[in-house]
C-alpha cells in the first residue's frame, strides 16, 4: 500500500528521491567504496615490487595457505551440518525443534570473541576439558584444530539459514511423490532435494566462506599467535600493522580484499540465477 | 637494509623449521612490538646453540600484547620462555605456578637483560623546546600517549610522571596528582595501545609530544625518517623491565630445559647485548653499553620498588578502580 507513495507521492517534487539517492550513493561511496579504494592505494604505495616482496614474505604465505585450510575444512562441514539440520527442522516435527531453530542462531547474536574465550575455557588448560587433553597429549587450543573449532562455530548458521526458508517454502510434496515412485532415500536427496536448494546452498557456502577467510575476533583468543604456525590472514595483518609494516599490512590486506571481492561477485551471480 | 635484515632472518626461519634430526625446539612469547628484534636475535642465538653442542634449534615467536600472552598461556599455550615487557604479566605466571617463584633472582639484574624507559618524540626541530616532564604540564604542550587503563606502555608513561613530580623539591602526593592530571588534561586523545597512538602522532599529525618507551622514540623516528621527528631522552624518567623467564612446567615437558635456559643467558652476552643495543634498548653488559653510550643520553632511573614500593603497591593504590589514576582522569 505504501510502495506507490515512497516512488513518487502526489503533489511531491521529484527532487527528494533524486535527493536520497544520490545522499544513498555518496554515504556508500564514503563508508564502502573510499576505504576499499584506499587498501589499493595504500598496498602499491611503494610500488609493485614492494607489494609482491611483502605478499611473498614467507609469514605472508603461511597466513595465506593457514586461512585457506580453515576455510577448506569449515566450509564443507557447514555445508553438511547446513543440509542436516535444514533437512531435519524442514521436514520433520519432533520436541526441541523450535529450540533447535533458536540455538542454531546463536552464533550471529553472539560476538566471536565470546566464543573463542568459551572455546578458551572449554579447552584451555584451565578448562573443564584441558587437564584431560593434556595428559592424553592432545592440542586443540592454540593450535589448527581450535582455530577450526571457533571459525566453524561463528558461521554454523550461513548454510541453515539460507537453505531452511527455500525447504520450507518448497514443502516437501516432491520428494513424497519421489518416494511413492519407489526413489531410495539417497535417491530423493541426490535427485530431488538437492537440485532444488542447490543455488541457496551455494549461496550459504559462499558466504560461510567469507566469513571464514576473515574471521579475527575468536580466532585471535584461540590462536595464540605463533607466527608461521597458527597466524591466519587478518591476524598477520594486524601483526604487521603493529610491527609498523604499514605498506606490508595493507598489501596482506589487498589479499584478503580480493577474496572478498571475488566471492562478493560469485554471490551476486548466484542472486541473479535464483 | 631492514628489509634484506629481514628477508635473511625470514630465510633463517624458513631453513630453521625444516626437518631434521637432533632438533631443539623452543616457542618464546613476546610482546607485540618485538618481532624485528627477535628476527635479528634468533639466528644469532641458533649459530650460538650449534656452535656450543653442535645441536639446532628452531625458535618459534608469538608475538601480541604482554597481558593478552600471560593469559594464553595460562590456558595452554605451550611457551618455552617469556620475554615480555610487563613484570606483572611474569608475576601471574609465577602466580599459578607456570614459571618459579623467585624468576627475579634466576638472572641478573632482576631478569631484565635490557631495559627501557619513557622518553619523548617531538616533532624537527622541537619548536615546543620540550626537554623534560615539566614540559608537559605547560598549558601550550599537547602530550599523546595511549590510556593507561589499557596499555601497559601508557601506564608506564604516568607513572614516570608521577614518580618525576613526587621526586621533585617539596613533592608530595597531593602535587604528583596535580601534575599528572595537568598533562592528562592536555592530552587529545587517548589510544587504545602504543601503535594507535604512533599513528596519531606521525600519521594524523596530533600533538607535540609522543610518549613510548625510548627503544620506541627511535625505532619510529628511523620509521618516519622523511618527517624529521627528534627522540628526547629527559633528565629522569623511570626503570622499564623487559623481563624474561623460562616456563618451568612447559619446558620440562617439552624437554627444552637446558636450550631456554641457555637462551635467557645468552641474552646477557656481549654479542647479545650488541644486537639489542641496535636495536635501541638500554643494555646490562658493560662494554657494549660504553660502546653505545653517545646513543643513550645519562639519565637518573627511578625505579617502581623505590617510589611507589613495589608492583603490587601500584596495583593496589594506583590501577585499581577508584584508585589515584582514576582521580587523575576524572579530574582533569
């Protein structure tokens, strides 16, 4: 009802959405595209060679190949988790399910340091776990698998999140009519189900990808930043921000920048197929 | 020059992780502004440890904020050796039992084998003519140094305020508070850490005067050469520990004793004390420190034990909510 009065009230000049546009477009260009700009410039401000020897440093290298490990095991398992717990509330009534919806969401109200700090003191030496992980030798926190553990705990619900709404919406007439067709359990997913949340899931797993190439708050509690070791990108970057490496820093974060782009126009192609 | 010091201390790092046999290995957990300095001092102790037995030793730094470090390694962070530059953060080690209780007397000169102090950046030429702590209390003066409350560099930059203006003629408590809260009064901002205020100072162009430890003052004038910046050790200013000490439990474990210790010794060594020295920290060894002595203006070096009595004393009548730095911000 109010759509036709936000384009364009009667009795109202044209001036004022041409206004809030433009207003719209230049507080993006401050806020987005001006800082954005600004890691380019500030990365080749001494000029290529400079950037490729601070992007080849080997400290540089390892954040890059460390990020992209945590990313390559988050990610599918997200993808897993996403689908099961989707499947699960989609398609099935069970006590707890609302519940489920509820805590599955949690991760995006809780800030990530939050959880890096309960990792922390889950699996800390302190912890209620540690004593039992040390004595049987085994290194979670300040090591990959915390680092894991914390990336996969801030984007468990990318994929839920995207995939439940597309489930239910669907409802699940398809993959009944699947079944009185004689289709196996594994058939109906493979055939049926999956092909209709495909382009949801790709989006969820996109984004659950962004944010595990740039998680820093709970990464940076559990990671115990040893360098070439368990140094994910953004931390390296803020480290070599503090070394005073200002040129390196922004360099690292040309990288991560990049990522981010690619997976920005991934995503977009991915909106317009939907 | 910085840059092939680093990309040799890079290759060192790169050939001392890869396999081999008879390896030693140690993890040091340092503070966050340590990293060049350990760059250059970690091959040399590595030639060091092959030289004497012969054995190599790949070291391992992680490197963030002194208290943050404490604290992970509290929860598990398998840290060899500490080289921090907070005392408090050793004592809570020592505290849970992680590295020994008399860490002070395990080396000389309380564990610090170099040291520090608050000292001045100004801007070429010194057009403020600030030379001293009175200088910064004078109403044309705009001192930037990070909040105390949340960084250790800060803390230190008012308690050698206070501790200079306690120290003067006819100084007492009630006038320390006055002074310190006189230069807070004129600070314009207060950052979170050291590099935060480094930036608003050499990048934003805020203040006269930037307050860090004097290794610091120079590191960044060298960093920011093109601006002229000027470093200004004053008359007096106060003893900075950098202490260092070996995490007993983990070391034990992960059977690297013997190479830790030898590391923290061999920090006090002339060849040690050379590179730390370069890198402009004030050092212990007698002969390099005569050696450096036109870098390092004379100075008369309060120390926290003989002003305020010790750490805890700080903590108690000082850092703690409510306590006289709380009184001096709201004052000001």
């Amino acid at each position: 009802m109010s759509t036709v009065a936000l384009t364009h009230a009667p009795g109202q000049s044209r001036a004022v959405p041409r206004l809030l546009i433009g207003l719209a477009f230049a507080l993006t260009a401050i806020f987005v595209v001006a800082p954005l700009a600004f890691i380019f410039w500030r990365a080749f401000a001494e000029g290529w060679a400079v950037y490729l020897k601070n992007i080849a440093d080997p400290l540089v290298l390892h954040a890059i190949w460390l990020t992209t490990l945590v990313a390559v095991i988050v990610v599918p398992v997200n993808i897993a988790f996403g689908i099961a717990v989707a499947w699960a509330i989609a398609r099935f009534r069970f006590p707890g399910r609302k519940l489920l919806m509820v805590l599955i969401e949690i991760p995006f109200s809780i800030s990530p340091i939050i959880a890096g700090i309960c990792y922390l003191l889950l699996y800390g030496r302190q912890g209620l776990l540690g004593p039992w992980l040390a004595a049987h030798d085994l290194k979670v926190m300040f090591a990959l698998p915390g680092i894991v553990l914390v990336t996969m705990f801030v984007t468990a619900p990318f994929v839920v999140r995207e995939v439940l709404p597309l489930m239910q919406a669907q409802g699940s007439e398809q993959e009944q009519a699947a079944v009185t067709l004689g289709a196996r359990g594994w058939q109906v997913f493979s055939r049926v189900t999956l092909p209709n949340i495909r382009w949801a899931l790709l989006y969820g797993a996109v984004l659950c990808t962004a944010r595990a190439v740039g998680e820093f708050g709970g990464v940076s509690v559990v990671s115990g930043s040893i360098r070439g070791q368990t140094n994910t990108l953004p931390l390296q970057i803020e480290l070599m921000f503090n070394d005073l490496n200002t040129t390196g820093a922004f360099a690292a974060a040309s990288t991560l920048t990049v990522i981010a782009l690619v997976v920005l126009v991934v995503k977009a192609a991915l909106e317009s197929r939907r | 020059m910085t840059i092939r010091k680093l990309h040799v201390a890079a290759l060192a790092l790169m050939l001392g992780s890869s396999p081999a046999l008879a390896q030693d290995k140690i993890l040091n957990v340092s503070y966050d502004i340590a990293r060049e300095l350990f760059e250059a001092l970690n091959p040399e102790f590595q030639a060091h440890w092959k030289e004497k037995t012969g054995r190599d030793v790949t070291i391992d730094q992680s490197h963030g904020g002194s208290s943050k470090q404490a604290r992970a390694i509290l929860e598990g962070l398998p840290a060899d050796i500490v080289t921090f530059n907070q005392e408090t953060d050793v004592d809570v080690l020592a505290q849970n039992g992680l590295v020994a209780e008399n860490w002070r007397e395990a080396l000389p000169n309380g564990a610090s084998p170099y040291y520090s102090l608050p000292a001045f950046l100004v801007r070429k030429g010194n057009p403020k003519g600030i030379k001293d702590w009175s200088d910064l209390a004078r109403d044309d003066v705009q001192a930037v140094f990070p909040n105390p409350k949340t960084s250790g560099n800060g803390r230190y930059t008012y308690l050698a305020a206070y501790a200079y203006a306690l120290t003067q003629e006819g100084g007492t408590p009630e006038t320390a508070q006055e002074f310190v809260g006189k230069i807070f009064a004129n600070v314009p901002v207060f950052d979170t850490g050291g590099r935060a205020a480094t930036q608003t100072f050499a990048e934003r162009n805020i203040g006269d005067v930037l307050i860090t430890f004097e290794a610091e003052t120079k590191g960044i004038a060298k960093q920011y050469e093109v601006q002229g910046f000027e470093a200004v050790t004053p008359a007096t200013s106060l003893f900075a520990a950098f202490p260092v000490a070996v995490v007993a439990e983990n070391a034990e474990k992960n059977g690297s004793t013997e190479v830790s210790t030898e590391y923290l010794n061999w920090l006090y060594s002339p060849e040690a004390q050379d590179t730390l020295a370069e890198n402009h920290y004030r050092t212990t060894d007698e002969a390099v420190t005569a050696k450096y002595a036109a870098e390092f203006p004379e100075v008369k070096l309060l120390t926290v034990d003989e002003v305020f009595g010790g750490w805890q004393k700080v903590q108690d009548e000082h850092l703690a909510e409510g306590g006289i730095l709380d009184k001096v911000f709201v004052n000001q």
